[in-house]
C-alpha cells in the first residue's frame, strides 16, 4: 500500500492527510482480509500505547498546527495513525 507516494503535498502540513490515508487504506485491508473487530482491537491498542502517551508529553503536536520549529518531529505516531 503506497498511497502516500502517489499523492503531492502542497506544503509539510498536508502530510497527516497523505500518511493517514495509507494508514487508514492498510487497515481496511486488512481488517477485510481478516477479522474487522480484532484488527480494531489492536489498532485501538497501539494508539492506547503510543499515540496517547505522545499527546501527553514534549513531541505533542496538532494533526496541523499553525507553526514549527523544525521538520523533524512530524515523523510521528500523531501524523500516521492520529490522521487515520
């Protein structure tokens, strides 16, 4: 699933929009080639497990916030699961 590839950004704040689809796309495949409630069960556990705890410390951020002080930490939990 390369969704994400296929799709240009119009500047780094599209990027959840770009990463999110793919993420969203990878689970609805793969929750139609197994079984939708425990693929849900898990991906509810991974955002229990690292997105929740992102949101709560220093790398928190918005899907897109209004400013930045470096590219670096948009590589996060927050931009490919949270934008799903």
């Amino acid at each position: 699933n390369w969704t994400g590839n296929r799709v240009t950004c119009r500047d780094w704040f599209q990027l959840s929009l770009k990463e999110g689809l793919t993420v969203y796309r990878d689970q609805e495949f793969s929750s139609d080639m197994n079984s939708r409630g425990v693929k849900r069960i898990g991906d509810v556990a991974r955002l229990r497990m690292s997105q929740f705890p992102q949101d709560s410390g220093p790398m928190a951020h918005a899907i897109r916030p209004d400013s930045y002080i470096k590219m670096d930490n948009f590589y996060t939990v927050t931009v490919y699961e949270k934008g799903a």
